[in-house]
C-alpha cells in the first residue's frame, strides 16, 4: 500500500495502485481531512480519468476522497468482472487494503449499483451513501441499457459526435451546453493518465448491468445509515423510474431529481450537486 499524499486539485492525484488477490487496482486520492473518507465508485465504461473534478475538488476540500478502479479497466490488473457482486467483493478488499474501516460511499450509475451490493455484503463499514443514476436489482428497465447504449453509441457515430455527450445529456441547450463543458473538464489532467476502455470491458459490465437488471426485484435494505438518490428526469439508460424504485429500497433516503437532464445529471449540476452532497456527508 502507497502512503497517502495529500493534494488538492484531482489533475495532480497521483495514479497508485494496491494489490487485490494478486491484480494490481489503480486508485487516486485527494484531499487531507481527518475525517471519515468518501470512496467513489464510477459507472459503466469508466476509467480514473472519467472522474468530473468540478465534484471531486469541492468534495476534498473538507475530507479525503479516494477514487477506486475496477479489477480489468485501464490500468487495472486482472479479468474484467462481468457481475456487480464480484466488483463489490473488490470494492470491500480494496477498502481493507487502505485501511478504511469505514467510509462514505459515492456510486455513480453502475457504481451505484455496485455500492448498494457493497452495502448488503457489509453494511458496517458504510456510513453514509450517495446512490447518483443508478437502479436498485431488478429495477425498471435496466435490462434494457445494453440497446440502449449500443444505439447511442451508432447515432453518435453517425453525426460524428462524441457518444457520453448524447448518452449522457440531453439535447436541449442546456443539456448539449452541459455535455461540452463536462467534456472539457475531463480533459484538464494532462499527465499519468489512465488507460483507454476497451471493447471487452464495455461487453463484460454491460453484461454484469443485464444481470443486476435480470435478478428478482430487490427487498428493503437493512442499511441503516443516511442515503440521499440522485437522478435526471430524462435519463435514458437508467430510467428516473428506477429513483422511484430505490426510494423502496431505502425508504428513509432523500430524492433528488433534477430537470432536464440524463444520466449525466450530476455533471450537469456539479455545482447544485456539491452543495448537496456536502450538506448531507457533513457530521
């Protein structure tokens, strides 16, 4: 394990990695606090470097945030996962290796997911959990993201656009506006950045989501800490059904829609969603 080095700004985190039953995961993390650490999980198709800084910044100011990779994207050693609970074994060990014996959990769209299996395998070591675009198993229309994705990805192809802009954000606007600026804020990180996703580790987490999406619907939760749900009124992938549908699940939880926005709800809102989530971790 790397010692932690503090910095303030996400395009200066250093790329590290730790070692989870013999595949090397990359990480990065910002911020000194002392207190109790946020892990970030990211969504489908992701590497490191998919990581908004207008949230991760604002996050830091006041704790330590701690981005995790998963097992076979990027830089990241070892097979690709192809089931949620596989990748949230790895979460949990990844933790372990860090010497978190208890966070808050920020999951982004499949990291959502991954985040509510990391909750029902180990409830104890969450304190706090922010679910942004996801859907709880068996949720609305989940099963369906596969077509979905595929043809945004051909209709971008098409009119030579990039494919997370039209998958992520809408087309009014305000939402393509959103989509150009949240594709130059990832371009800030300049050097050490991570790998490339392929191809295979698109087909195998598009098949774990089917999966999630496949399983009976999911029960109340027997996570007891506070959660907030965060979700766009048009996203496309996950359905602002499936808000609804994790409200059910954790029926103490705060729910946050916001309008005209898709799954990239949470980059559109950067600013409404620091606020937010800083409210909310603040003890």
């Amino acid at each position: 394990m790397t010692a932690h080095q503090a910095v303030n700004r996400l395009r200066d985190a250093q790329t590290q990695s730790i070692l989870i039953d013999g595949a090397e995961i990359v990480y990065r993390e910002i911020g000194a606090s002392d207190g109790i650490p946020l892990v970030a999980l990211n969504h489908l198709a992701a590497n490191l470097d998919n990581w908004d800084p207008r949230i991760i910044d604002p996050l830091a100011a006041d704790r330590r945030v701690i981005l995790i990779g998963y097992r076979g994207v990027g830089r990241s050693r070892g097979r690709v996962r192809t089931s949620i609970e596989e990748m949230a074994a790895d979460a949990i060990a990844a933790t372990r290796e860090l010497e978190l014996d208890r966070f808050d959990l920020f999951g982004q769209s499949m990291g959502g997911m991954v985040a509510q299996e990391i909750v029902a395998q180990q409830p104890g070591i969450v304190d706090r959990l922010i679910l942004a675009s996801s859907a709880p198993a068996g949720g609305p229309q989940v099963v369906e993201m596969t077509r979905t994705m595929i043809l945004g990805m051909l209709r971008a192809a098409l009119r030579r656009a990039n494919p997370t802009a039209s998958l992520f954000f809408t087309r009014t606007a305000g939402g393509t506006q959103a989509g150009r600026e949240y594709l130059a804020s990832l371009r800030e990180r300049v050097t050490d950045r991570d790998s490339a996703v392929s191809p295979r580790v698109l087909r195998a987490q598009l098949a774990a989501v089917r999966r999630w999406g496949q399983r009976p619907r999911a029960m109340t939760s027997q996570f007891s800490g506070p959660v907030a749900i965060l979700h766009g009124d048009s996203d496309r992938m996950i359905p602002v059904a499936n808000a609804t549908a994790l409200a059910q699940v954790f029926p103490a939880a705060s729910v946050t829609v916001f309008p005209d926005s898709g799954h990239g709800a949470v980059f559109q809102h950067h600013l409404d969603v620091v606020v937010a989530a800083r409210a909310f971790l603040r003890r």
